[in-house]
C-alpha cells in the first residue's frame, strides 16, 4: 500500500512538473489576402499588415479575435501561456492550411526583446485564403 501511494505522488509531481514546463503552443488562423506578419512576445501576439487586405476571420487556440487596427498594426491579443522560449533554437512553426507561404522570419533574440516574427504571404494569388499554423516552444 506504501508503495502504491509513493509511485501516485511521484506520477502526481511528474505531471505537474511536465504540465508546467512541457511544451506550449499558440494556433494561429485567419482569412489573409496579401501579406501580414504574426508577433509574439512575452503575452502579446498582434499583426503587422503589410499590404493588400486586413487579414479577418481571425482565431488565437480557437477563440475568435477582431483586433483593433491602429492604421496597419492590430492592438495585441493576451496570450496563454506566455511566449517566453527557454532556448530560440526550440521555437517550432507547423503550417497546416494556406496556399502561400508562411515562414519564420525573426527568432526571439535578446536585441528584438525575445519577439517572433512569422511571415503569411498570400501576395500575388487572386483573392484571400485560409492560413492556419502552430508555433511550439
């Protein structure tokens, strides 16, 4: 019975300990016609637009966002968890939908204040499209 009760606190603390330093995740989606840059630092995630179309249709882990625009920059979503990489080599893009392009373009570095910049690039196509991606730390 000891045994038992010593092997269920041990599991207990494993999975506190993996659930508070495992693995985190932000999915990004949205309706994009042109080209917008995805940021992420510290809580904040928000959108640079570059050109064409404001990117809408927009959710952060499935939860439906309509930012606020100050001209081409969108007001900043709080994210959970807090993007803070222990190691920027560790930061993972998967793309999962969108006919364009979307790559890492800046990884968070002590000069840029810890920020990643992802690069959706649905220029040049005719019309807008789905864009869809994980980033994992």
């Amino acid at each position: 019975m000891l045994g038992a009760s010593v092997l269920l606190a041990g599991g207990i603390i494993w999975l506190a300990i993996h659930f508070l330093t495992g693995p985190k995740t932000v999915t990004f989606k949205a309706f994009v016609d042109g080209v917008d840059v995805v940021k992420l630092s510290g809580k904040n995630l928000w959108i640079e637009h570059l050109f064409d179309q404001l990117p809408n249709r927009i959710s952060i882990n499935g939860k439906k966002w309509n930012p606020v625009w100050d001209k081409n920059t969108s007001a900043s979503y709080e994210l959970i968890p807090v993007f803070k990489p222990h190691n920027p080599e560790s930061v993972r893009l998967t793309t999962y939908i969108g006919r364009g392009s979307i790559s890492i373009v800046e990884k968070p570095t002590a000069e840029n204040s810890g920020t990643l910049a992802i690069k959706v690039d649905d220029g040049g196509i005719g019309g807008a499209d789905w864009y869809e991606f994980t980033i994992s730390w």
